[in-house]
C-alpha cells in the first residue's frame, strides 16, 4: 500500500513455473499461497497481476478468479 500511496505501480506475482517451487513438488510454497497472496493484493486495489505464461491452464484459472 506504501507504493501505491507513492503513486508507484504494484504489479503482483505470486507463483513460479520452476520445478520444486509447490511444496507438492518438493518445494516450500503451499499450493493455495497464490490465490491468497493475488487476493490480499487485489483488496488493497492492485489490478496489476503476472501469471505464469507457459501454463494455459493457470492463464485461463487466473483469468477466472480476477475476474470474478
């Protein structure tokens, strides 16, 4: 929100493409960190989002979820 007071644009990621990145991947990050993390920010008026490109599927389950 600092930022954004700042007149600065947030532009907001939340899940990589890697391998082990999903700790149902051997990774840390929990699977439903994204959704929180793109819905904490989304609250606070972020409209700005990156999603992982190489993945049509997470494209179009992102599209949903921000649009709704």
């Amino acid at each position: 929100m600092a930022a954004q007071k700042e007149g600065l644009g947030v532009i907001v990621g939340a899940e990589m493409t890697h391998q082990e990145f999903f700790s149902t991947e051997k990774g840390y990050i929990d699977e439903s960190a994204p959704k929180k993390i793109f819905e904490l920010a989304a609250s606070t008026g972020v409209t700005n989002f990156v999603v992982p490109a190489n993945k049509p599927e997470k494209i179009l389950k992102y599209r949903k979820f921000f649009e709704e």
